[in-house]
C-alpha cells in the first residue's frame, strides 16, 4: 500500500469508528444473524490477485458489521463488559501503527518502563501496598496460569520444569466451587490435573469458602501425603459474584505456607473506590492478584494488570535465562517477557496512560459509582415488582433475577426473548441449582435512563410473553 493510501484508509478506518460508536443506541445489542450466515457470504478461496481497498471496505460494512455483537452498546448488561474507552481506542490507534514486539527492555524501552510506571499507578489506585509490583499479562487467564505455576515450581523446590510432575507427589490447589473456567484450565496445562483442583463449596452463591473448611482439606491433603501447593480465591466471581473472605483464606494459606492467588478479574476495577474495598478486605496478604483493566476500567482488550508481591518468584518460574534474577530490575532494565508465559508482547501500556490521564481516577470513580447505584435501584425496582424475585442481590453493579415460579426452561425462554426484542442484552447463570438471569452495569456509555430501557425491555417481554 502507498504511503497516500495508507493515509486515506487510516482516515476512513478511524472515522467509521468513531461514527459507528455514535450509533450504537439505534442497533439491536446483540448480533441477529443465523449460524453459518457470514461463512456462506466468504468465497471459497482467496483471491489470487488483489482487490481494490474500496471493495474489501464496502464488504466489511455490508457483511462483516451487521454481523457483530456489539459489545460497546450502552445496554450491554451480559457477562462483564469489555469496554474499550474510545482515548483507549485512539491509543491503540498509535500502538497499531508502531506495531511493536515488546518482549524486552531493548525491544521497546518506551513500553517497558511505561508499563512499570503504569503498574504502579494502579496498584496505588487500588490502595494496594507499594511492596508490589505489576506486570501486563494479555488476560486473567494468563495471569493465573502463570500463578498456578509458580505455585507448581515452588512446591516442587523449583524442579517441576526440569524433571515434569512423573514421580511427583500429588500436587494440590484450592479455591471456592464458584470460580473461574480460567482455574480448571490452569490446572489443566500445568499438568497438575482437575483431580488435584480441591473446590470447597462456597456458603452462599454470594459468599466465600469457609476458612475452616480449606484449613481441613489442606490437613487431610498432608496426612494422605499429598503435596499441597497453592490457594487461588475469588473475589466477584463470574456467575454470581461470589467473594472470598480474604482475611480468614489467605490466613490458612499462609499458615501452611501456601502461595495465593486472587481471581478479581472483574471486581478489581472497583476497588479504585475506597468505599467498595470491604469486598477484598485482606488484599495485602495475596501473594499474586489479578484483575482486568479491560472490562470494567475501559483500557480495551486485552489488558490484565498482573499484580505480585514478588515478582522473582514468577521469573524464576518463567525466566529461559536464569541468571538474568540476579540483575532485574536492579540496572533499571526488565524484560517483562520474563513474566509471563507468551514471549511477545503487545504494547498495552499506552492505553491506560492515555485512560488514566484523560479520565482520572476521579471519572473512572464516578462511572463505577453510577453503575453500582443504578444496578442496586433496578434490583430494588425489579424485586417490587409483581412476579419477579431477586436471586441473588447485587455485588457491586451485578444481581440475578428470574421470574416468581417459572422452571428453567421458561427463565431461558424469557431471556432469550429479551435478547431477539434487541433493546438490552443479557445472559444467564446458575444460582443454588436454578437457571437465574444475570444482569450487571458496566459499559462505559451507560446512562440512568439505559437502565431504564432495561427495566421496560425485561417486564414488556415478560407481560409479552404471558399473554396465550
Ligand atoms: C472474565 C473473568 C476471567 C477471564 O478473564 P480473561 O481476561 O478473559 O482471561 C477470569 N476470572 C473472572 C472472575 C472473570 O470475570
């Protein structure tokens, strides 16, 4: 592409964005194509001579567009959001451009001390103690894998890699039964197996594993002479927004001399509010946290802020070069590629000092803020009325509700109802063995009068649907 042309299309590119963000209230939220539709539309083979740019950009919006959820409406109340502020947006601009490798210090010296600059602002942000230091992995599941094995290879006297888990004793990890997919995955690729995942039943879909409870499984681990390796918590899980209580959890862990981990992939985002910090009471005592900037805080996919009490325990985990431990960080230099499974690295960093510089922290406040009052008064309108019930109450901006009565499949009926009608779109869970509704706030563009249309959109439907 000439030089010009790159210009002209940049142009274009950027301006279809910003025309397609201010036009997202009059879209249906979630995509109403039919399985295998955009497939058909592809021609079976690649051209074998180039097209015009022209074509290739009218095909995207006729084609590829209409076939897109659109995760940055207003009204997307489904799983967490993954908002993508547009100063993020035009940060990645730039980041595109540049399009660098920054697997280490000498790749991208500018993107390395950015992100342990901005590492820092955010562990202050989250009134997290200055002992730790941070790392951008590309998504909470990496971050807990890379937990997971430093919880392997420290339990293991740092053999694991070298010599593979055959002859091992069997490792052992715990957490609530109301985590993360991400968890059985780590475990899975860190060849410690799903039958050494211990899942101690959370006391309520809200609530946290009984401390008691993990203290006993770890004693019965040791007696059977299994080889107890690490406790990973939650702190807003996924389904419900279960939450660990970290005082009485991490104080087992550290008792039996375990590694910790806690999942607040979403919640994390939260806790720049000081007033919602009750939820991670204890906090300090983890050893690795994670939480994503890129769904709740606005800096867009993907960008998951990796926080560590000591970080020399995951390059010991993770380090090709060993000897690199006895000088990072020490002559100014890091090479985060060190701190994470995948050798290259995107530039992230640019798009939290473009957020955290245009929002503050003051505006990011006041977002999350709306979003958790105006999740609790729907909660509270949603449970005066007439035939529904609340079923789980709100951890911060997330709540579950289903109508007074109904059985599983009418509660899927309803919300697949609610998702065609296009106003809102929501998804579901399981709470204490029902099929529930989840609704949670959180898009960056989210008004009062959004959840209002939710409000209608849900109890229309309902009354729709009623009707023989
Ligand atoms: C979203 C989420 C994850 C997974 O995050 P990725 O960045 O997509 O890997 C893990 N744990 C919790 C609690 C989540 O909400």
């Amino acid at each position: 592409m000439e030089p010009q042309e790159f210009e002209r299309w940049s142009e274009k590119a950027a301006l279809w964005g910003a025309r397609y963000r201010a036009s997202l209230r009059d879209r249906p939220v979630r995509a109403q194509t039919q399985p295998g539709e955009i497939y058909r539309a592809m021609p079976v083979r690649p051209p074998e001579t180039g097209e015009e740019m022209q074509a290739i950009f009218d095909d995207f919006e006729a084609i590829i567009q209409p076939g897109m959820t659109h995760w940055q409406h207003p009204r997307f109340f489904a799983y967490f959001p993954a908002n993508a502020a547009p100063v993020s947006v035009v940060a990645e601009h730039l980041v595109t451009a540049m399009a660098a490798q920054c697997m280490l210090w000498q790749t991208s010296p500018a993107a390395t001390e950015l992100e342990t600059r901005m590492m820092e602002w955010l562990r202050d942000a989250l009134g997290l103690p200055e002992s730790f230091s941070g790392v951008i992995q590309d998504s909470a599941s990496s971050a807990t894998l890379a937990a997971v094995l430093v919880m392997r290879e420290r339990a293991l006297n740092w053999q694991g890699n070298r010599q593979g888990l055959a002859g091992q004793g069997r490792l052992r990890i715990y957490c609530s039964d109301q985590v993360h997919t991400s968890i059985d995955r780590a475990i899975w690729v860190s060849g410690i197996g799903e039958e050494n995942l211990v899942r101690i039943p959370a006391e309520s879909p809200i609530g946290s594993m009984p401390a008691e409870a993990l203290d006993a499984a770890i004693r019965a681990d040791l007696a059977a002479g299994h080889v107890p390796a690490g406790v990973i918590a939650c702190i807003g899980a996924t389904g419900t927004g279960a939450s660990d209580d970290l005082s009485a959890v991490l104080a087992v862990a550290k008792r039996h001399d375990l590694y910790s981990h806690v999942d607040a992939a979403w919640a994390g985002a939260a806790m720049i509010c000081p007033e919602f910090r009750d939820l991670w009471q204890g906090i300090e005592d983890a050893d690795s946290i994670v939480f994503n900037p890129h769904k709740w805080l606005g800096a867009q996919f993907d960008c998951s802020a990796h926080l560590l009490r000591d970080p020399d325990l995951l390059v010991r985990t993770l380090a090709i070069q060993p000897e690199y431990l006895k000088t990072h960080g020490q002559d100014g230099i890091i090479n985060y590629s060190e701190w994470s499974v995948p050798l290259g690295r995107r530039f992230r960093a640019l798009k939290l000092w473009f957020l955290l510089r245009f929002h503050g922290l003051e505006g990011l406040r006041r977002m999350i803020r709306n979003h958790v009052r105006w999740s609790q008064a729907l909660a509270d309108r949603l449970a005066r009325t007439p035939g529904f019930e609340i079923t789980t109450p709100p951890v911060l901006s997330l709540f579950s509700f289903r109508q007074t009565g109904a059985d599983d499949a009418q509660t899927i009926a309803l919300l697949n109802a609610i998702n065609d009608d296009g106003r809102i779109y929501l998804t579901q869970t399981r709470a204490a063995g029902r099929v529930v509704i989840r609704f949670q706030a959180g898009q960056f563009d989210c008004t009062e009068e959004d959840i209002d249309i939710a409000y209608r959109a849900i109890t229309d439907t309902a009354q729709r649907m009623s009707k023989p």
